[in-house]
C-alpha cells in the first residue's frame, strides 16, 4: 500500500518531469510554423482543419475511461483486484468505436460523401482515408496514455503524446516532401506514422507495468468504471466549449480584429492554466489510491504539496507577465499593443487562472474521490453562466467584458468546489498556504498599480522582476517543497 512518503516522492518527481515536458512542448509549435512555410498555407489549412477532426473522433471513441483510468487503477490496489482490471476491457470497446468511425469514413469516401461538408469538401477520397487511419492508433495511445497516468508514470504521456508525436509528425511529414512525396499526402501519412510509432511504444511500456496483463478477454468494462467515466467523457465536451466560448462570442459581438486580440492575450494567460492541468493527472491517482483511513491523515500534505507548487511556478510567469505586458504581447506583433490598455485585460485573464491554480486543484481531488458526475453537472452550469455573462458583459466592456467573465465562471467554480469538498467532510488545505495567498494578493496589487497608478521606468521592472524570482525561489525552499520537509510539517 502507498504510504505518504511515496506520495511525496511521486509528486516530487512528476513535478520535475512536468517542468521538463513543458519545456520539450516548445518543440511543437516550432515544427509547426516550418510545415506551414513548407507547405503552405492551403494544405496546411486542410491539414489542421481535418486533424483537428480526427482528434475529436478519437476524443469520443475513448468514452472519457482515459480519464476513468487515472481512478480506477488505484482503486485495484485498494479494493486487492488485478492491478490492470479495466485496460484490456476498455481497450476493445474503444478499438471497436474507433474501427466503426474509420470504417464509415473509408465507405463514405468511396462514395465522395465528404462533399457534403464544406470543411472536408476540399478532400479527396485517398487523402480522407490517410486521415482516418490514425483514428484508431490515436485511440489506443489516448486510453494507453491514462492508464500509464492511473499507474503513476505520467511521464509516459508527458514524451510520447505531448512531445515524441507532436514533433515526430511534422518531420515526417517534411522528410516525405523533401523525397518527392505528394505534399498533400505527405502530412497525413506523416501524422499515421508518428501514432503508430506512438501507439507500438506504448505497448511495450504496458506489458513492462503490467507483466501478467491479459490482452484477450471477453469481460466487460467493469461497471465502477464505467459509470466514473462516461461523465468525465461528456464534461470534456462541456469544457472544451466552455474554454472556447469567450473567443467566439467575442467574434460574433465585437468583430474579427477584437478576436484576434482577445485569442493572443487567451493564448499567452493560459501559459498558467496549464500548469494547474498538468498537475490533474498527478493528483488524482494519488487520491484514487488512499484508503478512508489515508484521506483522514494524508490527503492534506499531499493536496497542499500540489497547490503550492502549483501556485509558485504561476506566480513566477504571472508576475513576469503583468511587469512585461507589452513586451509578451509583442509576441504576435505590434498592432497587438496598440489596443486601449490590453495589459489590464491580460492581467485580468492571469489572476483568474492563479486563482484557479490556487482552488481550482480541488476538481482533481473530487474526480479522485469518485465523484464525475458533479464535475459534470458544474460544467454544464458553468457554460450557461459564461454564456449569459458574455452576452451581457462584452458589449458594454469590450474584450474585458469576455475576461471578466471568464474570471466569474472561474471563482463560482472554486467556490462550488471547495464547498462540495467541505460538505464531504474534507478541508485539504494546510495553515502554511497562507504565503500562497500572501503572493497572490502581492500580484492583484502589483497588477493594479502598474496599470491604473504608477508605470515604473524598465530598468525598476527588471529589478523587481529579479527580487519578485529570488523571493519565490526562497519561499520554494523555505517551504520544503524540494524534498520531504514539506511532507512532515505541522498540519
């Protein structure tokens, strides 16, 4: 059985793989940006277009047990049942789902059925084909991916889905042109490989952290998992629009050229947002695999482990982003500073995903503790909310109209969490986080006198943004957070 101590060092060595992952995801966008000038901007328009498509497939082929996985494999050791129940059993049915979307695309591309939709119409039948070959690749390395995270080897996923295929396709895809490919057959034949490349080391990697796994079977999806899961797959849906809608209604009220500006300032906050993600698929399992008795003593260390690693590497960008707003939003060009005072909106999106990095953790801990079908529940209200919120807000304020919004839907989120967590009886929050709330009052202050008081010259910036990391630095360590110190503090 997991005892604290293994937790501790678990998290301690996720972070390290979490901080190194982030980094190797530079990789990607790079590729990106020369398969775009390689090929252009007609082909590779099609290309993103259709892939993003295929994605989606694979995204409802995997039914969410990806997700109920990160639960489920630690509830095996809890419950003393095989440690791999659930893989194969999951494996089949989405192989099956996946099969039977390929299949209906290679049929309906024999009869040039993609005509129907202006999106694909501009596909042939072979090229459509080629992308639906990955359908079921991808499938297996999605649910692979969160069975190895249930397991405790997030690392799996961190350099096989988010850094190995992301770059691996788009070289490829540049090797096939560079001899004598057809240019649009070459990105998705290129995309096909990389997941079978994908897909082939994770079975390797599976049968060595399941050595006695039976891959043959005729057993169905165990029904604890099913029922954990099949939420979690709608509340991914609700999600993925509920992250989007502020960008599209902005669009839809205010115009093309307030998009692109509001996308950009979207783009550079959630450079914070995903640092509370990545740490979704830590915690969870770690909470998945505690007995009653465990969540009592333990749940706590381990929970506020995460939320102050979590809250320190934001607070570290946050507060180089609010000193520089300019100089981040330069990234895209210069038209993207011209706007009326886009850091204060900019600083408005970052200090609601620091917030959320801060009480946000709590959903993993509800997911952790069996409890999908609130998060679902929370999604679909929270969707609603930024709906009416949008709608009411961005004609009157603008871009800052969307980002208060989504700062609204963000905090009513904490908050419903965290009550849920209290009313379960669970409060895993340490005395000690009190230096987490201390920093983020520090950034909400520095946000609001940089932008409505005092605009200091850009060496005082410099300055204070090597004081502001040096501090941080010194709170990481005083905090104990680089080793098992921080496990064994007061409560």
């Amino acid at each position: 059985m997991d005892s604290i101590q293994n937790d501790q060092k678990f998290l301690l060595k996720s972070t390290a793989f979490n901080l190194i992952g982030t980094c190797l995801k530079v990789v990607g966008p790079v590729l990106t940006i020369v398969v775009a000038r390689v090929f252009g901007k007609e082909i590779f328009g099609i290309y993103v277009s259709t892939q993003l498509f295929i994605l989606t497939l694979c995204r409802i082929a995997v039914l969410g047990l990806d997700k109920g996985l990160h639960r489920h494999l630690p509830q095996n050791k809890v419950h003393n049942r095989a440690p791999y129940e659930g893989i194969a059993e999951s494996l089949w049915v989405t192989v099956s789902i996946a099969l039977g979307f390929s299949l209906v695309i290679w049929i309906g591309s024999f009869f040039n059925l993609q005509r129907v939709s202006s999106g694909l119409a501009m596909l042939s039948s072979l090229e459509i084909s080629l992308f639906a070959m990955s359908i079921i690749p991808y499938t297996m390395i999605s649910l692979f991916a969160g069975a190895s995270e249930g397991n405790r080897h997030p690392q799996y996923k961190i350099f096989i889905n988010d850094f190995a295929i992301t770059a691996l396709a788009p070289v490829i895809a540049l090797l096939l042109h560079y001899t004598g490919v057809t240019d649009k057959y070459a990105l998705p034949i290129g995309f096909f490989i990389s997941n079978m490349l994908g897909m082939s080391t994770y079975l390797v990697l599976m049968n060595k952290q399941f050595p006695t796994i039976q891959w043959f079977i005729r057993k169905k999806i165990p029904a604890e998992l099913l029922n954990f899961s099949l939420p979690l797959g709608f509340s991914e849906v609700v999600a993925a629009f509920l992250i989007r809608v502020d960008l599209w209604m902005v669009l839809a009220l205010i115009g093309p050229e307030a998009a692109g500006v509001y996308a950009v300032m979207v783009t550079i906050s959630n450079g914070l947002k995903t640092i509370r993600q990545s740490y979704g698929p830590i915690l969870q399992p770690v909470v998945a695999g505690m007995s009653t008795d465990r969540l009592d003593t333990d749940l706590k260390p381990v929970f506020s482990y995460c939320v102050s690693m979590t809250t320190l590497i934001q607070l570290g960008i946050g507060f180089f982003i609010v000193l520089f707003p300019e100089q981040t939003m330069m990234i895209a060009g210069k038209s993207f500073v011209s706007k009326e005072n886009p850091a204060a909106v900019l600083g408005i999106l970052i200090i609601g995903n620091l917030l959320d990095g801060f009480w946000g953790l709590s959903g993993s801990v509800i997911n952790g503790l069996g409890k999908s079908k609130f998060m679902l529940m929370m999604n679909i209200v929270s969707l609603a909310l930024s709906l009416l919120l949008n709608r009411i807000c961005i004609p009157i304020f603008g871009i800052a109209g969307a980002a208060i919004s989504t700062v609204a839907y963000q905090i009513m989120q904490c908050i419903w969490m965290n009550l849920y967590l209290k009313k379960m009886g669970y409060w895993p929050y340490r005395k000690d986080l009190w230096i987490q709330g201390i920093w983020i009052v520090s950034l909400i202050t520095c946000d609001y006198v940089l932008n409505f008081v005092y605009d200091p010259p850009m060496v005082t910036k410099i300055i204070a943004a090597v004081i502001i990391a040096g501090l941080i630095l010194l709170t990481f360590w005083k905090q104990g957070l680089a080793g098992q110190k921080y496990g064994k503090k007061s409560k």
